[in-house]
C-alpha cells in the first residue's frame, strides 16, 4: 500500500486548501483513509476519516464546519477540503490508511491504529 499526499502550501489566513491522498495498493472494501497533522513540538493529531466500504466519515470536533474529507473511489483518492484556515492550522499532513473498520470511534484517533502512512505535506498559514 502505497499513500501520497499532496496540496498543501502556503495560504493567508482566512484561505482554503484541498489536499489530496492518492493511494495505490489498496482494496476500497477493506481500508479506511484518515488525515493527521503535526505541528512542530506537539503529537500528532486526527482530523479526519472515510471509511472506503461505505463512505463513513469521522471528524475531530474541533475540525467539524471548516475540514471536510470526500473521497473518488475511481480515482482511488480522499480529499480533505480545509477552509477558513488559521495560523494554528500550520503542520505537516498526513494520510495513512487502517483495515480496522467499524472499531470504537475512539480508535481512529490514535496514530498507532493506522497501518500505512504517506510522506506528508507542509501547510503554512501565514499573511
């Protein structure tokens, strides 16, 4: 399984991202694609997941009403629209992938659930 991410730059406050997750390798009926950030000094976080079977989505409260994630399963990829963006929004973004579906919500927000992750994109929010 193979994830690469890709979008992210720099965008004034107030802006709009859409970053996208191409994934190869990958079966749709068996994966869930979730997206993660990590600032410098601080964990890495879960912002949002697709479960691919059935389009299921999760979200991070905080994340709800700005970040949405979609996904084109033709195109074999999972979109996470990120608008009114902040400075606090700055971090590196991951995709990564988990076959563990219909688990607890609570799983999904840890990093070690996930099975595969890609490279990660830079996102810079700053005027």
């Amino acid at each position: 399984v193979q994830l690469q991410a890709s979008g992210g730059g720099l965008v004034q406050p107030g802006g709009s991202l859409r970053l996208s997750c191409a994934a190869s390798g990958v079966s749709l009926d068996d994966y869930a694609i979730g997206w993660f950030r990590q600032a410098p000094g601080k964990e890495r976080e879960m912002l949002s997941l697709v479960n691919l079977r059935d389009g299921g989505t999760l979200y991070a409260d905080s994340m709800k009403g700005r970040f949405t994630i979609s996904r084109d399963n033709a195109k074999r990829t999972v979109y996470l629209q990120m608008n009114s963006l902040k400075p606090e929004d700055t971090a590196v973004y991951y995709c990564t992938a988990t076959r563990r579906l219909y688990y607890s919500d609570r799983y999904y927000f840890r990093p070690d659930w996930y099975d595969y992750w890609g490279q990660g994109t830079q996102v810079t929010v700053s005027s």
